[in-house]
C-alpha cells in the first residue's frame, strides 16, 4: 500500500488528506486556517502575502501529519496570480479573487482583440474580472513600475509546488490551471504570449504546461510532488466524474460545468473552455444568482436561515401557484443581462402567500442554473447525471425540485473535501506512473463519493411545466436573451 497526500490551499484555509493511494480511503486530516488580515472595509481581501499560504500549509501538516507519505498534489485557489521578478521574488501581494477594481480591465482587453467573438477564438474564454489576464492589464495601469518589474507569472497551485520543491529552475503548471488564465487554450494547448503583452506589456516566462500523471519533481528527501491544478478541476477529479456528468455547484453565485471530450469555443462568452484534471475538457456556465436568491427571499420574509425558507417552500407546490422569480439580483451572466434586475411574476391574491414565494425562490434559482444547462446541452455536451454541491443541495426544497428541473437523475454527495482528495488522486496517479504500475492515460481507480441519488421519477413532465413558466417570463421581460 501506497500512502500520498493531496492538500487544497482554498481562499480562507488549507485542507490535507492522506489517503491509501489504492483505495484513496482517507487515513488522516489536516487544517488551518489562512493568517491574512481583514481589509479596512471588511470581506476578503484582493491582495495576500503568499507566504501566508505556506504557513498555513505548515500548520495543517503539524504533528507528523505527513508521515510515511510519498507523493502530494496541491490544490489551490483559481485566478490567484504571482507576480516575480527575475530573482524569482514577489513583485507585489498576489492578486487573487473576484476582484472587482478590475472590471474596467477586462473590457478594456475585449475591446482591444477586437471583441468577445476574438477571445472566444483566441484562448476559449472572454476576460472576466477574476482572471490572471485581466489583472495584469489592471496592474500595467495602475502599477506600472510593478508592470515592469514582473518577469515571471505563476498562480497558487504552480507558486505552491514550486515553493515545495525548493524553487527549482523549472517552473510547471496543469492544464487545468492554464487554461482560466486567459492566455494558454486548451483548444490548441497552447500559450499565448501576444495576449500576455497585450495586457502586461511586455513578455515574462510562462511555467512549462505538463501532463495529467507527469510529476513536477522530487523533493531532496524523495518525495514526489505532482503537477498540481485548480481547486475547480481538483474537486471534480475528487467527486469522480466522467463523460455524462455535470456538477452544479451552489454558492452565492452558481456554477455547472460538465465534462466533455473537445474544447468549446463560444463567442458570447457564457461558457469559459477550461480543461480538466484527466486530459479531458470541463466547460463551464456560470450564473450570478444562486443562493444569493435564497437568502434574500429569507430576508424579505423575515426568515432567520435557509433550512426555514425551505420549510416554508415545502408547504407550496410545483410551479408556486403560478409565482415565477427570475433570480437575476446582481445582474446575469447566463443569459448576458449585466444590467438587469429580478422579476416576480405571476402575482394574483391565490398567490401572494409567503410560501408561495419560498418556493418561487427555490425554483428560480434551479430555473436558472437549468438554463445554464441547457447552454451546454445545446452545445453537445452529455448530460445523463447531475452532481449537486454547496450547503443548499442539502435543503429538501432543492433536493424536491432539482431533479424534476434539471431533468435528469442528481446527485447530493456527502460533504467532504473534494478538492483536496482530488489533490490526493493525483499525486496517486504520478506515484503509480513514476513507478511504472499505472497508465499515464488511467487515473487510478477510487471508491465513488458517498451519495444520495434523487430520480425524477414521474415528475419529468411536472418539472418541465415549471421550466416552461419560467422561460415564458424569461422571454416575455428579455426576449431573445439566451
């Protein structure tokens, strides 16, 4: 038996596992929290030390966490950039994030390749505010002597490992982490270095994309440290999903992403061609509303927690009584509507009760990542099976309404630390391939997640009644739309 690691440097903590590399039972865990400061008007801050990521990583590893371990992988927070100098020091903080003071870079970059439909072409995605593209076009305005002094560009996972192996000559990163950056397509597997000077101004040394099961080095003491990748791509390789599954991940904004065999170019600019952690591809649709919804549904009808709203909710029926919310509170991104606001509709003196209104919360947000499903669906991606994650999935209004709007079978897992088992298989599968008892095309074989599964049933055409409600407001507040 085998024993690896796989550790996930998230925004506020780090998570380790060890795991029977087998089996990928889980033999022991760590954590501590990440030592940064509040920023003066409170939330996360957009700029961190990175070296608060290494001092978490030791304080999570204490206490021979790490005994008897071979391997690790590393899992860490996408869209964190690293700036470094020649001399291989930081720059300036990292910037990590949804950063908003770089939302006026990021048009700023699609109008300078010539719109959407270029980006879309050039590297499968369109530049967001979040992304390590857009951020450095921020820092070329705003910081320039930082501009001009960066020479080489990591993110999280690739500064990690680096750090890891005693900051070796070479410097490596995954497919997956590559491929959010807005200058590497997953397309052509390849960088894009115009792009890189287009927004920095000026060229810098990129790390050497590597493959799946390829291992970025050896520590002095022989322990091996895998490629690495983002917590998105690391969490899907966790929960083990394949060809005909979808994960829909429920945060204040909401995610659905599927594998897929090719590349997906998009020039609107909903889906964003990441790549995953097998090789394979991992499009995803993203939308700005999802618990979000829920929690002011809560606060407008004076409810103290979502496990109450969804109490309420379950005291309606399907469809609301004819109550349909579209969720878009902070604007959209499936459909494009930046600008946009919510929409109750529906409303008749049968329907102005509270739990009709709980229930059009719960079914808006569904209605809405069911849209987001459709944009990939209508692209030819698979979806036979729905993975659903986040606190909310544990709601029985959501486990109620999902299946029936998603129209497919879904899956709830059961918490657990997805990202960093994910971390853990990996470096499983670069042991067993430096060792000659593992395929570098075949991850290794890991017990599946502990799960509920929820069928449909007979409510398919219940469910899709629902769907039509929703799509008919849809289109009569925003035609054409999506």
């Amino acid at each position: 038996m085998g024993i690896v690691a796989g550790l996930d440097s998230s925004p506020d903590f780090t998570r380790i596992v060890v795991c029977d590399s087998d089996t990928g039972a889980v033999l022991r865990q760590g954590y501590a929290p990440h030592p940064v400061e509040s920023p003066a008007g409170g939330g996360r801050p957009s700029d961190v030390d990175p070296q608060a990521w290494l001092l978490s990583l030791g304080e999570a590893a204490g206490g021979g966490l790490l005994e008897g371990v071979q391997a690790i992988g590393v899992s860490a927070q996408q869209n964190a950039v690293v700036p470094l100098d020649a001399q291989g020091n930081t720059v300036r903080p990292a910037m990590v994030g949804g950063d908003k003071r770089t939302q006026v870079a990021a048009a700023d970059l699609v109008d300078a390749l010539g719109g959407r439909e270029a980006w879309a072409q050039a590297v499968g995605c369109v530049p967001q505010a979040a992304q390590p593209v857009t951020k450095l076009r921020w820092m070329a305005r705003t910081e320039p002597e930082n501009a001009q002094r960066t020479a080489i560009l990591l993110q999280a996972h690739d500064w990690l490992v680096w750090q890891l192996l005693g900051r070796p000559v070479r410097r490596t990163t995954d497919r997956g982490g590559a491929s959010g950056t807005g200058y590497w397509s997953a397309a052509t597997g390849g960088y894009r270095p115009d792009l890189v000077e287009l927004a920095l101004g000026h060229q810098v040394m990129l790390p050497e994309v590597i493959g799946p099961a390829d291992a970025a080095g050896t520590t002095p003491e022989g322990l091996l440290i895998s490629v690495g990748t983002g917590e998105t791509m690391a969490a899907a390789f966790g929960l083990g999903i394949g060809l005909g599954d979808a994960v829909v991940s429920l945060g204040a904004s909401g995610s659905v992403m599927a594998v897929h065999p090719e590349a997906l170019v998009d020039g609107s600019g909903m889906i964003t061609a990441l790549a995953d952690a097998t090789g394979m591809h991992l499009p995803v649709v993203t939308t700005l509303n999802a618990v979000r919804t829920l929690r002011g549904a809560a606060e407008l009808l004076g409810l103290p927690d979502l496990e109450s709203l969804s109490d309420l909710a379950m005291k309606s029926t399907p469809g609301s009584h004819g109550l349909v919310l579209l969720p878009y509170l902070e604007g959209e991104r499936t459909p494009n509507l930046p600008h946009t606001a919510g929409t109750l509709a529906g409303l008749r003196r049968e329907s102005m009760k509270a739990e009709h209104l709980a229930r059009a919360a719960f079914e808006g947000m569904l209605c809405g990542l069911a849209d987001a499903l459709d944009v990939l669906r209508g692209r030819g991606v698979d979806v036979r099976r729905v993975f659903l994650l986040g606190q909310a999935a544990e709601l029985p209004a959501v486990q109620a309404a999902a299946p029936m709007l998603f129209g497919t079978q879904v899956v709830v897992p059961q918490p657990a630390d997805y990202a960093a088992i994910g971390a853990a298989r990996q470096a499983a599968w670069a042991l067993g391939a430096s060792q000659g008892t593992l395929d570098v095309r075949n991850p290794p074989v890991w017990q599946g997640a502990v799960a509920q599964v929820l069928d449909p049933g007979d409510e398919l055409a219940v469910g899709q009644a629902v769907r039509q409600q929703f799509v008919a407001v849809r289109e009569q507040t925003h035609p054409g739309a999506l």
